[in-house]
C-alpha cells in the first residue's frame, strides 16, 4: 500500500490491492473502505459475458471493476452521488486498464427518472445491477464523523429506493445481487419479493461456529423461480486464516457459485 497526497473532503488517499495483488484501488485511509463485501458481492454475480453491469452506490468502484476484471468483454456502469468518490473510481478504471468499458455516472439513485434517463442510465438498459446499500437507517446507529463512511452504512432514502431503481433499470429476465447485514434478510426479501423471483440466498460466516453476519441475495426479474437457500460461505476456518474456498474467492480465483471462466 503506497500513501498518496489529501484529496479534498475525502482527506488521505492511499493505493491499495485486491484480488491477489492485480485489481489496483485508490481510496480514502480513513472512513468506508473496500473489503470483503465488496469483493464478495462480486462473486456473487452470474457470468454476463458481453452484457451491461450496473454498480449501484459504486464507491471507488470496487464491485464493478472486480467483475470487470473477471469478465474481459463485461461493460460497466458505475453509479456514485459522492463526486470526488465518483472522480476516484473513474480513476480506478483508468489505472486498471478499464476506462474504455467502463463508464462513472455521479448522480443519486434517488434521482428522478428523467433526470438519471439523461445520464444514460435508461430504463430496462442493464443485465445485471450489483449493490451494497447502506445497512442502517437513520436514527439506528450512531453515524461516523467520518463523512464518506456515514453516508456508506446510514441510508437516507431506504432501501426500497434502491429495489424500485433496479427493477425500472434492469432488463426483463435481467439480474440482481445484493449484500446486507444478516439481520436485514426479512426486509430484504421483502423489497425483492416485488418484482424478482429466484431468489438464491447464501448466508456468509466470519467462521463456522458463529452466526451469519452477511447475506447475500440474487435474484432475477420477473422470474417465478421459488427461492432457494444456498449453502453457508465461511470466511475463516479454525486457525483464523481465510478458507480454501475463500481465499480462492478474494484472490479472484473463483466465483461464489463456481470457477471463473
């Protein structure tokens, strides 16, 4: 990790590495930084070949230049309301070869229709969407004085904002993946169960002998698949290293569902 001059409200920007050293990613030191969630929530995704990815509440961009990364022929959208998060993740695409495939839109998911219409974000223009939403609502969880990491764990607008954005971007047959806090999965099944069907969830462990504290939910619009649920993903095994299954994961190796192509 190599340390890089302040950049603006976000303050020191540091050079960081993912996915076994060959997804490069500058983000803030301090506040909400990309990890496992993101490199997960990735994973998590069907392979999508030549399609269109939409990266919901981007960031730096990690979830969609990790999938980018996965998938040579993968075009990406990522869509950030913070403008200098928005400036680093365009930055990030740059540095990781991608920017000719993929694109940064800085705008609010909440936005009207139109006005996110305008930015090219059209409605059924997407095969799949990724996002991490914020886990808390306001009032829920003391915010961090930190502001890029308050406004990445406290959501404004809820999470049906997010869903109803989703469902109106996507293409009929088109796919979502989401990653939440364990305790959120009835409200999460809830928004999905409007509109998506196939839902496959996979609970994921720090390790085996203690409760979930992730899910991960994809389903596919307009499907009446029934729900699935899919088997555990534990992070670290008894000695507190990562598992084989998991260090295949957060180096790149595989998805969560199979072997990358």
């Amino acid at each position: 990790m190599s340390e890089a001059d302040p950049a603006g409200g976000l303050g020191e920007i540091v050079e960081d590495r993912l996915l076994g050293g060959r997804l490069i990613l500058r983000q803030p030191r301090k506040g909400h930084r990309a990890g496992s969630d993101a490199v997960l929530l990735a994973a998590a995704l069907p392979a999508l070949g030549e399609g269109r990815l939409l990266d919901i509440g981007a960031g730096v961009g990690t979830v969609g230049l990790a999938a980018a990364l996965a998938e040579p022929r993968l075009r990406v959208t990522l869509l950030e309301r913070d403008p200098e998060l928005a400036a680093l993740a365009a930055e990030n695409a740059a540095l990781n070869g991608m920017d000719e495939r993929v694109r940064v839109v800085a705008a609010d998911i909440a936005a009207r229709a139109s006005a996110l219409s305008g930015l090219g974000l059209a409605p059924a223009g997407f095969d799949a969407v990724a996002m991490n939403p914020p886990f808390y609502p306001p009032g829920r969880t003391r915010g961090s004085p930190v502001p890029n990491r308050q406004a990445a764990h406290v959501a404004e607008g809820g999470l049906d904002v997010w869903l109803r954005a989703a469902r109106r971007l996507l293409k009929p047959g088109g796919s979502i993946a989401v990653i939440h806090h364990a305790q959120a999965l009835p409200e999460l099944l809830a928004g999905l169960g409007i509109g998506f069907g196939g839902l496959a969830i996979r609970p994921v462990h720090a390790s085996a002998e203690r409760p979930a504290i992730r899910v991960i939910v994809t389903g596919v619009l307009n499907s009446r698949k029934p729900a699935e649920l899919l088997p555990a993903f534990v992070l670290n095994g008894p000695d507190g290293h990562l598992t084989e299954a998991s260090e295949a994961v957060h180096r790149g190796r595989a998805r969560l569902g199979g072997a990358y192509q």
